[in-house]
C-alpha cells in the first residue's frame, strides 16, 4: 500500500547570519516569508514559500541547531526549473547577489545543472530536464573530467 507521500514539504538549512540569509534567499528565489519562530529573545528561524511551486524553504541559525551542521560546497537539494533561460536570470540574480555560481553543465539526455552558493557556501543546485529525460533506473559515472556516462544496471545491489 502507498503511503502516500507527494512531495518534499520543506527543505531546512542552517545558516549563519539569519537576516543575510532571509534576504538573499528572497532576492534570488522571489520567496516570501511565511513562518518565523521566536526563541530566547530573538527570531531564530522563518520559513520561506515560493507560492506557485508550494516550495518552503526553513532557514534556522546555526548556533541553534543541534550539533550546529555546515553543508560547505555540499548541495542539500535541487530545484526544478521549466526552461534553460531560468539559468540566465538565476546567473543574473547571483551575480547582483555577488554569490559563486557555476557555469551551466550539460548533461546530456539528462538536460543541465547550475550550481550557485548561498551566503554559508551551502550549494543550492538548480536543474533543467527536457521533455526527452530517460525514465527508469539510470546510473551515472562521472569521469576525471566530468563527463558523465550511463549504465543500466545497479551497482550497489540489493536495494530492497
């Protein structure tokens, strides 16, 4: 029986400075706050939507976190974009933003990535797949340079 799941609710990150993160996360993602949670004095936490995608986006102060994670040049999660002409506003808006981002990878049948870092270097991956993105079990091999190759069968092996 399905459980029944349909979606990521909300993906959390901890975050150094909250008030830099709020804006820079609204700056580059059109996001609004729709949450904020108050502890010890202050403001410790919000939570961000983007409406039409339903996507929230929690930021929580480090320092109030347990075991206080980092996610250095670590890329939590992806988001979806709907076209490859997402990633020129998104090089845009991070370069405004004075953010690192990547070149935009081209992977193929498996359309294109861009990377770009949030303030605390955490890597929020963006992703384009086209109308023609295989279905089914891919594996993906990345050579020295890159490049990515397929194959069919797991590697791993039982998954069960």
């Amino acid at each position: 029986m399905p459980l029944g799941i349909s979606k990521i609710r909300q993906v959390k990150l901890p975050v150094t400075s909250l008030a830099t993160s709020v804006a820079w996360y609204r700056q580059l993602l059109d996001l609004e706050p729709v949450f904020e949670f108050y502890e010890e004095g202050a403001v410790r936490g919000v939570v961000l939507l983007e409406p039409n995608a339903d996507l929230h986006i929690g930021l929580r102060e480090r320092a109030y976190c347990a075991s206080h994670p980092h996610l250095d040049d670590f890329d939590a999660f992806a988001l979806r974009v709907d076209s490859l002409d997402a990633f020129t506003e998104l090089i845009a808006r991070a370069d405004r933003l004075g953010s690192p981002h990547s070149e935009i990878h081209d992977r193929g049948p498996y359309g294109a990535a861009l990377d770009i870092s949030d303030p605390d270097g955490t890597v929020i991956r963006f992703l384009y797949e086209p109308d023609t993105y295989p279905t089914g079990f891919a594996g993906l091999e990345f050579g020295p340079d890159g490049t990515p190759s397929g194959y069919e069968q797991p590697r791993l092996g039982d998954m069960s």
